[in-house]
C-alpha cells in the first residue's frame, strides 16, 4: 500500500517567482527506502518539508495537485499534531537543539514530554534511541558541548524518539565521517525492516547504492529519473544536472571510454561491483594474450 | 564548546532538594523585607543570620561569598564615598578632611542601601547557585507558566555563548580577509560594523530553523504534556510559603504604619 502520494505537485514559496517543485509525482510503498538526490536548489529539501507538513503549513505559498501522506491530504492536516506521523530530521544539527534543556537525555525526551508520553514509557524509549544511535555515553553532556556529528545523531535520535510511521530526512549525514554516516544508514536500513517508510535526502551516492530501496533524481524541481539506485546512478545524464556520481561510477565510465570495462554490462555503483567488472575484463585481457 | 550555562553548582544538599518555588519565594521574601522593613541593621542581619548560614547548608558557602563580593564590592565602595561625602542634609559631621567632610546621615544611607542591595543580589544568587535552572523553569510551567515562556527563558540562557562563538567565528572570518580591529576607539568601532550584519542576518535564519525543529519536536500538540524530571513538594514547603507570605505582609505593615 502507497503510504506517500503525490500528484502533479506543484510549489511556490511566497517571496519567490518560480516554483520549487514542478509537476512532482510520486509514490513511495510502507517501509520503503527511498532517497532523493539532485543539486543544491532542486527543491530536495521543499519536498522533504512538503511530506512533513511544513509545506504549506509553516512556509505558506502556493500549492497545486495532491499531496497524501498516509491517506491524508496534507493541506488539511494540522501541523502541531501531524508532526507525530511525519518525523522530520534537517540538515544543520546545531539549529535541530532545542534549547529548552541541559543535558542529551533530556534534549531526546523533549518531544516525548510535548506529546504527553508517560514518564516510565518516556525513559524506556529514550534509552532504546540512544542505544540504536549510539550515543548512550553522552546522556549526561550538554547537546551544545558536542561535536556536529554528535549533534546529527541526537537530532536523528529525537525524532526517532516520537517513532513516526513517515521519517523524512534532509542530509542528515552532513556532518557525518565515514564511519558515522554508515552507522545512520544503518540504523535507517533497520527502521526501513521495522516498517517505518523513508525518504532521504542525501548527497552520498556511495551509501545510497548500498543501502536505499529507491533513488529519485531531481534537478530544478522536476524528477529526471527514478528507479532502482543501479539504474538511477549510472544515469549519463546526472553530471550534465550537477549530480555526484559515485566514484566508482566515474572510474568505471572512463575505463569503458577506454574500452577497459566489460561491453553492455551496467556501470558500477559500489565498490563490489566496480571489482567484479575489473576482473572480468582482466580475465578477459588474460585469455586473449594466452 | 563548552561553557557554563548557569550558576548552578551540583551538590547533594537540603537546599538542593527544596523546591524551586520555595526557594523562588523565600528568595523574594526576603528581599521584600530588607527593602520595606524598619531597623537600620534588619537587611544586614538578613544576610548574616539567614543567607549566609543557608549558603553553607547548601554546600556552596564559598561560591557563595565570592561571587557575592566580586559582584558588590565596587558598587559599595562607589556607594561609600558618594553618600558619605555628598548625601543631601547630611549635618552631623564625623571627621573632614581638606575641603572634604564625612557626614553621618550619609555613612547610614549609605549602609541601609548598600545592606538592602546585598540582601537583593545574594539571595537570587543563592538561588541560581543551588537551583538548576531547567528544574526551576519546569518547575513553573508546572505551576501554570506557559511553555512558551519557558522556553524563551531556558533558550535565552543557552544562546548566549552561541552567539558568543558565532560572533568571533565571523570576526576570524572578516579578520583573516585584512579586516584591521586594532588601534584607536574610532577605528575598533568602526570594525564592529561588518559584524552586526551576519550576525544579525545569520541569528534570523536560524530563528526559521529552530522553529521548526521544536515543532517538529511536537511543540504545540494539542495532547497535554508530561515531564521526565518528576519535581518534589513537602507539605512542610507549602507551609514554609505561607509563612513567608506572612512575613511580607508584617513587613508592610511596619513600612505603612506610621
């Protein structure tokens, strides 16, 4: 069942001239995995905001077609309560902290105190959202005295807190090293399992092939492609829209102009592939010299 | 980035445990007395006798005391020399000097004034030392202040360094392009210009930002809210505020009666 629909979505911010989004159209199944890629000014994050209400309820503006977010059409939501289907996580991690409390604990339970949690249920949560986020250590420190990475995961964690059934998230690895930006993709591969639907924005192609059911590729607010992340990925359009494409994408794409890379096999999205390919055409190299 | 928020101390004392609200209204009682009540010695004695002792009950004694000094001190010492010399119908003269004669009505002013302005600084100090302020804020808005104004109070106290740091951030930023901050008051202001636009600008964008994420953080649900930190009230503190209450008033009687 479509969890999120939309149709001919159509967006105006207020002080702006052209929309942001064009003609979206879109469905994304329960507990997909969906991510979104596409230059800075694509309308990435006015999409995000959309499935999480703040468009048009805190933005305002104009928008035309349909937009339904668990059979429900999003105009008609109210923002303050609609917050507990639709999780949003946003880019800069500092702006994400509250400011109403002193320690991480706290800082997670925040929106637990807001939508009326009990407090036995409230700790029991908290504590299982650190534990999945890996941040269990920090409870006692203050959310400002972190690192930006630290901070992306005590935001990621306060939203997974309020276990919405859509979480959305804007770049939410930005701040994130290697190592910590496959731990949240981890963590939202598990969630995706759980039944819980995703849509993420995010720039790191690597990650997505690996991880993402679906990858959608928006330039200047329209889709240009969406598929599986193999297809979407090695789409020779992407550099022309100012998309990153994955290094072993971009290896592999001059190794074939060099006529290195095995004849109609689909270029690489991760490392694994791109090896395979590699080995094929050397063994391939190997049996002609013999 | 780490900075220290409040004055709160951690301490496992009585004082901690009391109530913020007890505190918040003794702390008011007593400021409220030192100012209206009669007796030239009543606000020291304030001091000496209740503040004082509490603070090493509370553990906090010599926080408590410098802080307490470093904050007065050359407010006193101003407020010595200016009353003692220059109070107006001053005529019992103690002992001059050159063209200058210290006056007794000025030296008793001076004392009642600057005893009261102790008693007021201290016992909010006390307060602040022995009190975090984020029980204290929910404290209140469990007592029927609005969440909202809470939370403009629990920000304000955390944005301070923020934009502390994001000031020199952006001063680095502007100095390390050539932009000259030393020299003479008229030059050092005029670089501060170059400052007020980004950080202005910079703080508004982030409002945006944070206003959606508290009410991402179900802010403004229409369910009623509940609490993590669960916050103790003793019938004996109930009763402690009444008294204070009484207090106030026997301290307004003495200050309206003739």
């Amino acid at each position: 069942m479509a969890v999120i629909v939309i149709k001919n979505l159509t967006y105006t911010y207020p002080t702006m001239d052209h929309p942001a989004l064009r003609e979206v159209s879109l469905e994304v199944e329960a507990g997909e995995f969906v991510a979104i890629i596409g230059p800075n000014g694509a309308g990435k994050s006015t999409l995000c905001y959309t499935l999480a209400g703040f468009v048009p309820h805190f933005f305002k503006g104009e928008l035309q077609g349909d937009v339904y977010v668990a059979g429900q059409d999003i105009r008609h939501v109210r923002l303050e309560d609609w917050v507990l289907k639709v999780g949003l996580v946003f880019q800069n991690p500092f702006n994400q902290i509250s400011g109403a409390k002193f320690t991480v604990y706290e800082e997670i339970a925040f929106g637990l105190e807001n939508i009326g949690v009990p407090r036995e249920e409230m700790k029991r949560r908290v504590e299982e959202v650190m534990a999945l986020t890996g941040i269990a250590d920090l409870a006692d420190r203050s959310p400002y005295a972190l690192s930006g990475g630290q901070q992306q995961r005590v935001a990621l964690a306060s939203i997974l807190v309020m276990q919405p059934e859509v979480l959305v998230l804007d770049e939410p690895t930005s701040q994130l090293d290697p190592i910590g930006s496959r731990e949240v993709f981890q963590v939202i591969r598990q969630l995706a399992h759980q039944g819980v639907t995703i849509v993420m924005a995010e720039h790191k192609v690597e990650w997505i092939a690996q991880y993402a059911d679906r990858v959608i590729a928006l330039a200047e607010g329209e889709i240009i492609a969406s598929g599986q992340p193999a297809e979407v990925l090695t789409d020779p359009r992407l550099p022309e829209y100012g998309i990153g494409i994955s290094r072993y994408t971009a290896v592999a794409r001059q190794a074939a102009e060099e006529g290195l890379w095995p004849p109609h096999q689909r270029l690489p999205v991760t490392l694994e592939e791109a090896a395979a390919g590699f080995r094929a055409i050397e063994e391939t190299d190997y049996a002609r010299l013999r | 980035m780490v900075e220290r928020l409040s004055f709160y101390l951690e301490r496992n004392s009585p004082l901690h445990r009391l109530n913020p609200t007890t505190k918040l209204v003794v702390a008011f009682t007593l400021i409220l007395v030192a100012f209206l009540g009669r007796g030239l010695f009543l606000p020291s004695l304030i001091f000496l006798l209740i503040l004082a002792p509490l603070s090493f009950l509370g553990q906090v004694g010599r926080e408590f005391l410098r802080t307490t000094l470093n904050l007065l001190l050359p407010l006193f010492a101003f407020l010595f020399v200016m009353q003692s010399l220059f109070y107006p119908g001053g005529k019992t003269v103690l002992f001059g000097f050159w063209i200058f004669a210290v006056k007794l009505e000025g030296v008793r002013f001076a004392f009642l004034t600057a005893t009261r302005v102790l008693v007021m600084v201290s016992s909010f100090l006390l307060l602040l030392l022995t009190t975090h302020p984020g029980v204290l804020l929910l404290d209140l808005t469990q007592r029927g202040l609005p969440a909202s104004v809470a939370y403009i109070l629990a920000s304000t106290l955390q944005i301070i360094p923020q934009m502390q740091a994001k000031a020199a951030t952006i001063l680095d930023a502007q100095r390390s392009r050539g932009l000259d901050t030393s020299g003479s008051l008229g030059r050092r202001i005029r670089a501060l210009l170059p400052l007020v636009g980004p950080l202005v600008f910079g703080s508004l964008v982030d409002v945006e930002e944070r206003a959606i994420a508290i009410e991402a953080r179900g802010f403004r649900s229409s369910r009623p809210k509940t609490s993590l930190v669960e916050i103790e009230d003793r019938p004996l503190e109930r009763a402690l505020r009444w008294l204070c209450l009484l207090a106030f008033i026997l301290a307004l009687g003495s200050h309206l009666w003739p």
